[in-house]
C-alpha cells in the first residue's frame, strides 16, 4: 500500500503523518508538494494539519483550489482512501468532498489539549478497528473547528451515518453541532476530522489510540485487494 501526505505551503503535521504511517504500518508513504498533477500511484492521501497558505481568507479556501486538489477530488471518485485531518477537514469541506464547514471556535480562543472521543461509526475504512461507541483519546490543536451544517444537510449525515465521531458528552471543545468532530462522505471513503490521530500513536505522546485510525486504512486496504492483514 503507497501513502501520499499532501504538503501545502504552511502545513506543519506533514511530518506527523509521515511518520505515523511508517511507525504504525509500515507502508510506503511520500510527501506530495501542492503543485502535483498526478496522485494515481497511491490507494491512501492525508491531508495533514497545518495553516495552508496562512489561513488567509478562511481556512482551507486558497488551499482548495492547488493544483493537487483535483487530484484528490479524482483520487476520492474513484474510491481510494483520503483523510483530512483539522486543516486538512477545513480543506476537504472547502473542496466539496464533506459537506459543512468549519467555523470559529464558540469561545474564540485556540484549544490545543487531550480530548474525549465516541466511536460513532466504526464502519469505515478508517475505524473498522474500533468498537462502536468506544471512547478515545486523541488531542486537538485548532481554532477553527467548530463544525456547522444546516438542518437539512445534519438530517442527511444521520440517515446515511456519516457521522464518524462525537466528541464525548460534555467535552465539546468548539460548539460543533450535535458534538461532530468527524464525519464522512456517503460513500464512506472520505473521512475529515479535527482531532490528530497521528499524534497519538504511542503512548509516550500521551495516548496510542490514534494507531488504529491507520491499521483500519491497512486493513480495508487488505480487504479490498483480497490480502490477510498480518498481526
């Protein structure tokens, strides 16, 4: 299995990304510059945290229109794995792959600690290694991700159980609608959240519950090409 980690100018969990998968799974992985036209060697693409382009204008709203993002719009069309994490959520609902954006926080004020997750979904290929409704530890570092959608599009996300994580009752940390801190597409092979599962992979950073967010992409990987997942 091949990773790309998209780089943007002013990302800066690029690094994270790149070494979660070579520490947790041990696949290929790059790093793919924001000028790249061409992703179809890689099954999997993060897109990592950061302030693409300084966060000028809102956040992920320069980003989206890289000449990478056509690529990944591709990339998600055809059914290969892509994960926007914080920044990269922002960047995802900017690109239309999720619908919603990201607002900012309720109390105005950048929110960088350990936070409480549910399991909502443990169907997608990026938590069918979870058990549903587990709680998880998994930190957040943003002061944009306070997840809004209208009535229409919530009523949408519940029927077709996009909505991948809650942050735990009582732990909401922005004031994102019903508790979101992650949801999916429809099809289920686009996933955008706030946390940073990549900077919980060992438990000397704190928690190790964001190592299976990248043994679950390996696993559906697995399944999909016929392969058994090893140990």
């Amino acid at each position: 299995m091949k990773f790309a980690v998209i780089v943007f100018p002013g990302s800066n969990c690029d690094i994270d990304c790149y070494k979660a998968v070579e520490d947790t799974i041990g696949q290929k992985v790059d790093y793919v510059w924001h000028t790249a036209t061409d992703l179809s060697s890689y099954d999997a693409i993060l897109v990592p945290g950061g302030f693409s382009y300084g966060d000028y204008l809102r956040c992920g709203a320069i980003a989206r229109f890289a000449p990478v993002m056509n690529e990944v719009v591709k990339a998600a069309e055809q059914g290969k794995f892509v994960l926007g994490i914080c920044n990269g959520f922002q960047i995802l609902t900017e690109a239309g792959l999720l619908p919603g954006a990201l607002l900012r926080n309720e109390n105005l004020k950048f929110r960088c600690h350990s936070t409480l997750l549910e399991v909502v979904n443990n169907g997608t290929a990026f938590t069918n290694q979870y058990s549903q409704g587990e709680i998880i530890d998994i930190p957040i570092a943003h002061g944009e991700g306070n997840y809004y959608c209208d009535d229409a599009t919530l009523a949408q996300l519940k029927a077709n159980n996009q909505i991948v994580f809650r942050y735990k009752a009582g732990a909401n940390p922005n004031g994102s609608v019903e508790d979101i801190a992650g949801i999916s597409n429809e099809r289920g092979n686009v996933v955008g959240m706030m946390p940073h599962p990549e900077r919980a992979i060992d438990q000397i950073l704190g928690s190790e519950d964001g190592k299976r967010m990248f043994t679950s992409i390996l696993n559906a990987w697995r399944e999909q090409h016929g392969a058994a997942v090893n140990g």
